[in-house]
C-alpha cells in the first residue's frame, strides 16, 4: 500500500479529471437536441475523489460491495473505466440515451454498479442489511466458499438527514450487525446550504449508541505535521472553532483569503504568523484545506486499520468541489465549470487538447507502470461480480386449503403452514419477513415450524416457562424468519436486499414479506427502489381495502391496487378465491426466479421470461369457495389475470368484471340480473396489473406489425357483444379496472372506492361506497337498459 502511493496519487487526480471532464463533455460539447441543461455534479463528486480511490483502487476485495453516493456517479465511472470495465463511449455518453447513468444502476449501467442509488437514504439501508442478508445466508451454510464480504456506503453527511437510515440503524443493532461500513463524505454542505455545526458530534453519539465504532477522520498529513510546528496547535484550535459557513467561504477565497483571515486572527501571534509567513498563497491553501478526506495516506491507514467486523462509519470531513473553482462555494451543488475554467483545469492536470479521454495522459509516471498496478488491483480481480445461483425446483402443486368458506389471508396461512411442513430445498430456501405484523399477516403458523433467525440461538422464556402461547418464538441460526421492528422502509429495503442474494452471494433465496396493504404506502420509495435494482421478492398485503371494516378509514387502502397495475418490475394480483391465491403463489415462486437478463420474445406480452417480484392483495373476509377442480387452463387464465366464472352470451346486454374480496357482491348481483337479462356475464379479474400490461404489450407488438398478436383479455372481451354495457367493481381505487372499457370499446361503469373509509360493518360500508349488489345492479341499468329489476329494493 505505501508503497504504490504515488500511484495512488496519480490515479486519484485522473479519477477527478475524467469525472469532470465526462459532466463537461456531456454539458458543454456534445450536441443537446432538446435545450435542457444536462448537468451531472461536478462538485459532489470531486468531494468524494480521494476516498473513492483509496477504497478501489487499494482498500477493498472482490467481495465487497458498494453502494455509492447517488451524485458520485462520474467518479464511479471514471475508476470502472480505468479498469476497463467502462467504455469511453459511455463516458461521452453520460446522461444521454443508453449512456454511463446520472446515478449508478445496477440495472441500467453496463459497469457492475452493486447497489443502485439516487433517492438518497435508500443505498445506505440497503449495505446494512445486504450485511445481515449475507450472515443469513452463511448461518444457513450456504456460500461459505467464498470469503466474507463488507457492504460499504458513501454517503452524503445531508443524506443523514433521511430518516429511513435511522429506522435501518435501529434494526441493524437489534439484527447483531456486521461487515458494515459506512462512510460519511462530511463536507458541511448539502444542496441548498451549508449544514448546521456539530453535526458530526450528533453522529458519533448516535452511532456509537447502536454499537457501531467511529472513526473521525479530520486532519491530513500536512496538517497534522503543521500542528506540531510552533503555534500549530493554536492554529488546530482555530480550525476545530471556525464555523462551517466561515472555512467555506475561505476554501473558496483561496490563499490570500485565508493569510488575511489568519493575520487579523493571530495578530499578536508571532509563532503562527511564522507558521504562515513561510507558506506562499497556494501552499497556505492547500495546507488549510488538507482534510483528511483529501490525503490518501490519513484514509489508507485508518481504512487498513479497521480490521474487526464491527459495523464502523467513518466520518471524513471533505470539501465539496475540491480542487475546483467553486471549491466551498454554498452554491456549487449543480454548479459546472465554464468552459474557460476548463481550459485552465486542463492545464492544470497537463492533459492537451485532443487527449482527454486518455487514460494515462498527464500523469507523471510512466504508462505501463500505471497498467500493471491496475491489473493487480484487489478489488477488480474477480472477472464477475454479478453471482449466478441455480433456479430452485418449485413444487407442482401448492396444497389448497379444503376450508368450505375462508379467506385469502387465511388461505395463505394455511398455505405457508403447509409448506413449513417440507424439509426440502424450496422450503429452505423460503424467507419471511414481517414488520411486527407476522402475527396478524398469518405467518404464524410457518414461524411455529420454521423458527425465527439470529446469528445466535435465544430461547422464548414463555415457553421455557410453560406458559400457554400460540407462538413459538425461538431464535436460531437456521430460523427462516426475520422478525422487523414496525419501519415499513426497512421491510422493503430488506427484501431488496434478500431478493438479489442470488447476484450478491451466489445464493439463491425466495423472500416473502408481509405487511398491512395501506401501509405500502409507508414504504413505497424503497419498494421502487427495490423493483429498480430487479430484486426479486414476493408480498403479502393484507389485509386491504375497506373490506377490513372495523378498522377503519386509518387502516384502510384505496391507491394500492394502482400501484400494483403502475409500479414496473412488481406484478400485482388480487385472487377472491384461495384455490386461485395457491395456483399465483405456485407461479410466484418460479416468476421471482426468472432470469432479469433474458431477452423477452416477440410473442410474450408479459415478458415472463425476464420474471420479477410479485405482489399479493389479500383480504380477511371469509368467503364461500367455489368447489372445482383446478386445470391447467384456469390456472393459466388464473396467472394471466382473468377468466370467465359466467361466460357472456351471444345476447348478453351485461357483463361484471370484478376483482378480490367483492366476489360476493359481483355473484349475488349477476344472479339477480339474470332473472331478468340473458346470457350476463362474470369476468373474475385476478390481476388488474397483467391484464393490463399484455394489453399495452399486444397493442405496441401489432403497432410494429405483429399483426396477430392478442391479449388475454383481447381474446376474453371478444366474446362480448359490442353493445354490451361493462360493470368493474373492487374494493380500491375504481381505475384499476375502469379502462378495460377501452379494450373493445364497452359502455363501462367503474365501482370502486374513492374516499378516505370509516368504520362499519362489511355491508354497511359497501353500501355506503357503492360496491354491493345493488350498486352493481344499479349501475349495470344505468349502461345498459334492460328490463326493471325487480328485485332491487329487496336486496340486502
Ligand atoms: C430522496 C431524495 N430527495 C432529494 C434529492 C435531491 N438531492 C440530491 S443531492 C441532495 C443533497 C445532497 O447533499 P449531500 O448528501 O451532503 O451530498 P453532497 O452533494 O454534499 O456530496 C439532494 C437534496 C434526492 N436525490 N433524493
Ligand atoms: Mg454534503
């Protein structure tokens, strides 16, 4: 390491310049079509140049993995590219379609980016319990051929101030947190202003508090020698008390600023003036801007030095925009060099015109020298970083519940209870996770036979004391679930995190989390988040809508199923009937396995080749099963998103399309109009979301000319007569379902449930928010005018 630090160096200053140059070259050069100011973060990203080049070209090994600072992106491409594993034609490219990407993606940039980030906080959580994913995955025995890997982030010290860090740091300590670094890139600014003073000390106590060692890192070489000059440690004092606003404003001032500040400081002060008086106006600078985030030696040791694998954050204190001419300036966020600045910076590097993109240009050592020691970098030994894990065999057949009347959460009980039952390898593999709610989700049972996880064994004292519990909560290595505190973000985050095991640690997993359907919405950023990176998981909402009743409107869901038909890479399903929860589930499990790679076929609307997570509505209300066998054609439909349980007539003047825990309602009411109508159809829709999505799909692919390509629900609404009205009921938002009108252009009619919900009975609210039988029937004469119906005042 010593050693190679004029190497370091070197690199160091060509990862600043290439950052640079690639936000220029994007902003400045390349030819922007549409007039939108590009940008990039020239300033953000020289913050983090130093510690950056420390961490990959010395510190880290190939099993580490990095989740870096969402506005760092450049500096991230830049080291890729020396390494080759970058190509300059999406450095030049930056920003721009198909190029290097704004902020790293792990699905969108073609340079081995481990952990997407953007919405800041998100990256951060998802290190910590990429940490505790990969202590499950060992404690199981799986991946022990490989060595242990840290999860590292670089954070922006504004970034703290996201909340679901904290929730993670909480859950970290309670989870025995390893192999974690966390490194604070402290520069005291964050995009609109400079942050408040002391906050360092709030993190170190906080940090400390919840088990973590931290190491503040605020003092280069330079001067921690000029402190043992005379006066020096008067000068550390003056630096320690200098305010946050005052230090920026004099790294942006520069040298003579500085001597002038020092001078009226340290008047009477003969040894500091000497301290001064002997530096010229850049040595001065560059002296006092010598924080330790910016001397490779000061981060190399402290780096090298923390061996153990307690989580660590390490603060470094930076200055945003180092090196360049904004340096300190509160406004530099998105600030960009001008092109004269450039010039200047150019030369300042010895990079002459025409040569930008050359890796070694300028840099005072000879080329093949610089090569060799890229080629023997730790880090970028391992030619893959992206894992492979086998697929896991999915059984045939999930066993359905024989309960004559139950419901879909109850279903799902009973189907994990089942499974528990297994000792194979897909029960293995099987993880849940609930945030405080696996009671009330029904997972229950499955944590009774499969126990709760902990690096180390814990004993329910309940039980040891023979207290009568439904619950059996004992913790254990081989447990396979992982109890959450409430933080809906970390559910979401770990998930992210359980579902890419297969691509971070070689090990494949099948997560399941469960959760209150409303409270999605408590989480929704990282479950985006989570479908960004493509990790693959499946969940459980339940329960949801207004069908809980006696909850209430704080309990209740109206926008879910919404985000289930918007939120890419998540399939959303809705089954009424258990024996259609089992047949998803089963189809779940292997979708959430398929590879996100695979180039989707011309003939597959729904890209089921590529697979991605799943997520399940379920509903507490016990309804009446319907008594069938399961084929495999309904099982398809089933997965497809909808199948007839009353197939229209040639004749038919209605048809009800319904989705989830409503099925009563749409049956009563499809009985009572066929009194009086012929040939009424019922169309039970168990996935709004894949109807959806092979529609769009279909209607593109015949735009491209694959004139034959049909939907699901093409083919099912061909059946319907032109004329026929179209009566959508469901218990969330009326949307959902309210545009398969427009499939074949049918007169529709959307129910749903639009406003904030109250307590009250199940009939009671129906009634109230019009999703009852008489509502369906109402609104079905109200399309399609047929016969009075007779018995609409009788009705419940
Ligand atoms: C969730 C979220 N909110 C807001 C933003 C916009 N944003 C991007 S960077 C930033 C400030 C970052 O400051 P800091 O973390 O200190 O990084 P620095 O630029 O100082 O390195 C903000 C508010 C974002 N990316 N994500
Ligand atoms: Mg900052």
């Amino acid at each position: 390491m010593a050693g190679n630090i004029d190497i370091l160096r070197e690199l160091e200053k060509k990862v600043l310049w290439l950052a640079s140059w690639t936000i220029h070259h994007a902003n400045h050069l390349r030819e922007n079509s549409d007039g939108l100011k590009v940008g990039g973060h020239q300033a953000s990203s020289a913050s983090l140049a130093t510690i950056m080049a420390a961490l990959y070209f010395d510190v880290l090994r190939p099993a580490d993995r990095v989740a870096v600072k969402p506005h760092a992106s450049p500096i991230f491409h830049a080291i890729q590219y020396l390494f080759g594993h970058q190509t300059r034609a999406r450095l030049e490219a930056f920003r721009g379609y198909k190029g290097a990407q704004s902020y790293p993606s792990r699905s969108k940039d073609a340079d081995d980016v481990d952990f997407s980030t953007g919405s800041v906080g998100l990256g951060v959580a998802q290190t910590l319990f990429s940490s505790l994913v990969q202590d499950y995955v060992r404690a199981h025995g799986w991946g022990l051929a490989r060595p242990e890997g840290r999860m590292v982030a670089l954070i922006g010290d504004a970034e703290l101030d996201e909340g679901n860090i904290f929730e993670a740091i909480l859950e970290g300590w309670k989870q025995g947190l390893r192999n974690c670094w966390w490194i604070v890139d402290y520069n005291r600014q964050s995009l609109d202003a400079v942050v408040r003073e002391g906050l360092w000390q709030r993190f170190e106590t906080l940090f400390r508090d919840f088990g973590w060692q931290v190491v503040i890192l605020k003092y280069g070489t330079l001067l921690q020698a000029a402190f043992r000059e005379p006066g020096g440690e008067r000068l550390r004092a003056w630096i320690d008390n200098c305010p946050n606003q005052l230090y920026s404003a004099l790294v942006f001032g520069g040298g003579a600023a500085w001597r002038k500040r020092l001078d009226e400081d340290f008047a009477s002060d003969n040894a500091l003036h000497e301290l001064t008086a002997k530096r010229d106006d850049d040595e001065l600078a560059r002296l006092m801007t010598n924080l330790a985030g910016h001397d490779l030696p000061t981060l190399l040791e402290a780096f090298h030095a923390a061996t153990s694998d307690r989580p660590t954050c390490f603060i470094c204190y930076t200055i945003k925009g180092y090196s360049l001419p904004f340096a300190g300036h509160k406004d530099n966020h998105a600030g960009l060099m001008t092109p004269a600045q450039m010039e200047v910076f150019q030369k300042s590097m010895g990079v002459r015109p025409g040569h930008e993109w050359d890796k070694f240009e300028g840099l005072a050592l000879p080329a093949e020298r610089l090569q060799k020691f890229l080629d023997g970098v730790p880090f970028a030994q391992d030619a893959v970083r992206r894992l492979k894990a086998p697929v896991i065999a999915v059984p045939e057949d999930l066993p359905v519940p024989k309960q004559a009347v139950t419901s879909t959460q109850t279903g799902f009980g009973a189907i994990l209870n089942d499974l528990g039952r297994g000792d194979d390898d897909f029960t293995r593999r099987v993880i849940t996770t609930s945030p405080d709610v696996t009671v009330s989700t029904n997972l229950g049972g499955w944590v009774n036979r499969r126990g709760l996880f902990a690096r180390e064994a814990m004993a329910d004292i309940f039980k040891r004391e023979r207290i009568p519990s439904t619950f059996n909560w004992e913790f254990s290595p081989q447990g396979q679930h992982i109890e959450l505190g409430i933080a809906e973000m970390n559910l979401f985050i770990l998930l992210s995190a359980l579902g890419l095991s297969h691509t971070i640690n070689g090990e494949r997993l099948l997560p399941i989390g469960t959760l209150y359907d409303p409270f999605i919405a408590r989480g929704l950023d990282a479950l985006n988040y989570a479908c960004y990176q493509d990790a693959r998981f499946i969940l459980v909402a339940t329960p949801s809508g207004i069908t809980l009743a006696g909850e209430g409107g704080a309990h209740q869901s109206i926008a879910e199923p919404l985000i289930g038909l918007a939120q890419d890479g998540l399939a959303a399903f809705e089954p009424a009937f258990v024996d259609e929860l089992a047949a998803v589930l089963r189809w779940a499990f292997a979708y959430i396995q398929k590879d996100g790679d695979a180039a989707p076929s011309e003939q597959n609307w729904l890209r089921d080749e590529t697979g991605g997570s799943v997520y399940l509505r379920l509903s507490t209300r016990p309804i009446e099963q319907i008594a069938r066998a399961m084929t495999a054609e309904l099982r398809q439909q089933i997965v497809d998103g909808a199948y007839w349980l009353r197939q229209p007539g040639p004749n038919a003047q209605v048809v009800v399309a319904y989705t989830g825990a409503v099925a009563p309602e749409a049956i009563a009411a499809v009985g009572l109009m066929a009194e009086d109508r012929r040939d009424v159809g019922l169309l039970a829709v168990t996935s709004a979301d894949r109807l959806n999505a092979g529609w769009t799909a279909a209607q593109r692919a015949r735009e491209r000319g694959l004139v034959h390509a049909r939907s699901h629900i093409e083919r099912l609404l061909a059946q319907v007569p032109p004329h026929c009205g179209l009566v959508t009921v469901l218990d969330g938002h009326p949307a959902t379902l309210a545009w398969l009108g427009a499939v074949n252009g049918h007169r529709t009619r959307g129910l749903g449930v639009e406003h904030f919900g109250q307590t009250g009975s199940i009939t009671e609210l129906y009634r109230h928010y019009g999703i009852d039988a008489n509502a369906i029937v109402a609104a079905a004469q109200a399309i399609a005018p047929g016969r009075p119906i007779r018995h609409l005042k009788a009705l419940p």
